[in-house]
C-alpha cells in the first residue's frame, strides 16, 4: 500500500495515532484470538526474550522510568469526539516482556507500533537511545469520562503479567485482578505467572457505553484468549470471558484471581506504630453459595505465618474481596484514601460446576505489596489438552453488601482483660434492615466452635449508627485450661428470628 493509500486510509478510519500505521482489510474477532491460543497450547512454549530490549531501556531505575510519561495529546482515539481513549506504557525497568497492541474496526485492523513521538521524556532521561517498532509495549490504559463529562479519567490498567485494576466513580486504585493463577501457595511448585502477550483494541463509536477488546494470554503450562467489555458507571462493570488451554496439569489452577492488601484492622491483634486505626485495601472475603448462604471471612494478619481458607461449594454465585468500612475516620488518611478504594465482587455468568473459593493471607509488617489472594479453585483438575471457558462479571464497587446478603457484618473486635487471661471476648457487629423485630426484640444469636473451647455470655444488643452487637466470650473447654494451649480456633456466627436467618454467617479464625 502507498504512502498516499495509508494516509487517506488512517484519514477514513479516524486514525490518531502519532506515526503512520499499516491498516490491513482484515477481521480481528474473539475466534482469531481463541485459535492463536490454541496453537500455542499445541507447542512448546517459549519465553520471550527479555533480552530484546535496548540496554538504555533494561538499565531504567524505578525514578528513571516514573520519568517517562504517555502524551496525552497522542491518545489513540484522543483527537475524535468518541467515548473511550487509550495511552499506552513505555517498556523497560521491570517490564521487560513486550506487549502487542493492535487496534482494529469491523472492517480493518493494525499493529500500533512503538514510537518516541507517544512519549515525554523528563530530565532524568539524559541521553535515551533507540526505540525499535517491534518491541511492543509494557500495557495499556483506558480512559473514559467518569466523574466528569469532560474529563478522561483513567478506567482501567493493563501492566505486567495478567494483572489489571479498574475504577469506578470516586474510587482510587486498591485491589488488582488477573488472568489466571497457577500453583499459587502450593508448597512443592513454583507459581507461574502467566502472561498477556497481546491485546486488541476495537475503536469505539460515538455514543457507546461499552469498550470491547480481546487479550491473548500465554504462560508455561497455560495459553488463553480473554473477551472484556468493560461499562464505565458508579460502578464499573467488566464481563470477562475467558477460554484455557492446558499444556500441562497444575497442581492448582485459579479463577477470576483478586489480589489485595491488609495490614490491620479493628480486629488486628498485632499493634503497629503508625498514626492510622487501620490500614487495607480490603477488609474481608465475602461469598454467596449457590445454596443460599451468605459467608464473611474477615481478612487477618495476626498469626505471623501464612494461612490458607477453602470454602466448598456445589455452586458458586459470587465471591469477592470487600472494603465495607468506608468512614474516612477509619483510616485517617487522605492521601491513600483507603476508604475510596473499591471493593471487586465476581458473579460467574456460565456454569463452573463444583469447587472451592480459596483466600491466602501472607503475613505482612507494612502496606508496601499485597499479601492477601482470592480465586476459585476448580474441583476437576484439567488434564493436558483440555479446553474450559469461564464466563463472569466483575463489578468495581462501593457497595459494601454486593452480596445481598442483607444483615451483613461490618466490624470484628476482639480483646482480653488482664484478669482474666483465658478468657477471650469476641464482638460481632451487624448492620441490615430488619434484624430489630417489630416489638423492638432482639434477633437471636447462633455460635458455634468446636469442642476444645466453650462459649459464654453471649449477648445480641443495639448499638450506635444502626448496628447489632453480639458478644461472646470463649473460655478452654477444660477445667483449669488455658487459651494457649488450644492454638488455632475456627468460629461461625449468624443471626436469626425462629427459624430464618437474618444475616450472612461470620467465619473467623483466631489464633489463641
């Protein structure tokens, strides 16, 4: 094609880009994706070449690359009254691995090639040398009017290995998703942390609410092809669609992967010298079974070692990681604004058949890295060559019940009196319309561990701000006992009027 055909075609298209493209008459669909990813799935696989890149880009320190930032003026889409816009990242520093980006319409598609002319280069970027066309990206974001008509507010990141975030109104980046998880926490393997290697863009019309595009992924012992749709809103809503091909079997494969941050909380037991009350991205998993059940797990960060959580199920309907404490006197801190940061709840959209939901807890003794990991774990272990597709829905959101479970937890508290060392107090606060009776009577408690220890003086009273309080002590079941001795505890709490259940059930574990 000449040089006069490209530039009147990139005219047609509503081209933005900053450097003269290579438009292709040819259809980018998710089936395209989907056999890529199976051929791949077919061969050996092979690791890309981090050494492809400039040394000038392998040497960049983290203040170097911060340095170097995506123009805006050079946004794809940026110069066209549309909807949605994309910028992409520069590679080098820790994100050696490139990343192909490709634009495509119903009719056309084409390579975004890396340029110098997307980029600014700050003043510690002395002398950058070149930046060859084929080396792809380090990932992408999309921008989208959000909290303002006419502001693009960045809506989602794509950078390094499957991990994305997303953003609703007036939220600010916390918690992360990703592709697929392998192995992870299993003792005898090494986790594998699958890649995207390229992702396909679909230009948006004017007036649509959605963005649409695809992602191939590709890892050792998995390659896949990802569907997203993502709908900017209060919420951010993100259908995914996901279709593996297993090379090889795993000891442990992860769904809809969340990865999240808990330092301490009101129910933290580890004291910490900061100036904060609490300091999380997150502060609980909550499930809803396709039985009915309602389960909240309170996030912990008080044993010291690393823990492990499996929830059994026929059927999920949805799990998540929550931030349901959204006082900004919680945390007292406006920069973080840990009380903005959203929670990400999953809804499976096809059938998953039967499996558990698994949360790790990592011991942590700062804010810096997540150390706090949910997915679902399939219960049929896929053999070498199987195909499987798992469809679902991630909402970005502030809504600190988005599993309807109606009387939900919102607070654990826990302490002991110096005198009465084997006896520890447990306070379970609830919130719900309708846990109060009509007559003004108090709901009934439901407590149960197990038979090493012995719980007493359970009481169900109203509190401040709209809230149910249950308190219990637990005591050593044995005469003469001590809470020592007893180690690590599960407990469940709930609770109801005759025979319904008025809130979801509480699932903690302490360590005594």
């Amino acid at each position: 094609m000449s040089k006069c055909c490209n530039f009147l075609l990139s005219w047609v298209l509503g081209s933005s880009l900053a450097i003269a493209q290579n438009w292709e008459r040819d259809e980018a669909d998710f089936g395209m994706v989907e056999n890529r990813a199976r051929d791949l799935a077919k061969a050996k696989y092979h690791a890309p070449n981090k050494d492809a890149l400039p040394g000038w880009m392998k040497s960049l320190t983290y203040d170097q690359y911060r340095d170097i930032r995506f123009d805006p003026n050079r946004a794809l889409w940026g110069d066209a009254k549309l909807p949605f816009r994309a910028m992409f990242f520069h590679p080098g520093y820790l994100f050696l691995e490139p990343v192909g980006i490709y634009e495509f319409t119903d009719t056309h598609r084409q390579r975004v090639r890396l340029s110098e002319a997307f980029f600014k280069y700050g003043p510690l970027i002395k002398n950058h040398g070149e930046l060859p066309s084929d080396a792809g990206f380090a990932g992408f974001r999309l921008h989208a009017p959000i909290n303002d008509s006419g502001v693009f507010d960045e809506l989602v990141v794509f950078q390094g290995a499957s991990y994305w975030r997303a953003l609703g109104k007036n939220q600010r980046y916390g918690i992360s998703a990703r592709g697929i998880a392998i192995d992870t926490g299993v003792t005898d393997a090494n986790e594998e942390f699958p890649a995207f290697r390229e992702f396909w863009l679909k230009k948006p019309q004017e007036g649509d609410e959605r963005a649409v595009f695809y992602a191939l992924l590709d890892g050792p012992s998995y390659s896949g092809a990802y569907e997203f749709t993502i709908r900017p809103g209060e919420d951010t809503v993100m259908n995914v669609k996901a279709v593996l091909f297993a090379r090889k079997e795993v000891k442990r494969l992860g769904i809809a992967p969340m990865s999240s941050m808990f330092w301490f909380g009101e129910n933290s037991r580890r004291k910490f010298d900061d100036f904060r009350p609490e300091v999380h991205d997150s502060d609980g998993l909550a499930i809803r079974m396709g039985s009915g059940e309602r389960i909240w797990r309170p996030i912990s960060n008080d044993t010291g070692s690393l823990e492990f959580s499996f929830f059994s199920m026929a059927k999920c309907d949805g799990f998540g990681l929550l931030q349901r404490d959204r006082r900004f006197s919680a945390y007292e801190d406006g920069e973080a604004a840990y009380d903005l940061r959203p929670s990400l709840w999953i809804e499976p959209t096809s059938d998953w058949g039967a499996g558990s939901v698994m949360l790790m807890e990592i011991p942590t003794a700062n804010e810096l890295a997540d150390n706090t990991v949910a997915m679902w774990v399939p219960e049929k272990n896929p053999k070498p060559g199987d195909r499987l597709e798992f469809n679902y829905r991630q909402h970005w959101t502030m809504d600190v019940d988005p599993s309807d479970a109606g009387g939900h937890v919102v607070a654990t508290r826990t302490g002991v009196h110096e005198w009465q060392p084997e006896q520890r107090t447990m306070i379970v606060e609830f919130e719900g319309d309708h846990l109060v009776g009509e007559d003004g009577k108090m709901p009934e408690a439901v407590v149960d561990a197990d038979a090493r220890v012995r719980i007493q003086g359970i009481a169900v009273q109203p509190i401040s701000e709209g809230r149910i309080r249950l308190a219990f002590q637990i005591v050593p079941a044995e005469e003469g006992g001590k809470l020592s001795d007893i180690g690590s505890l599960e407990m469940r709490a709930s609770l109801k009027r005759g025979e319904d259940f008025l809130t979801e059930r509480w699932v903690y574990r302490i360590k005594l």
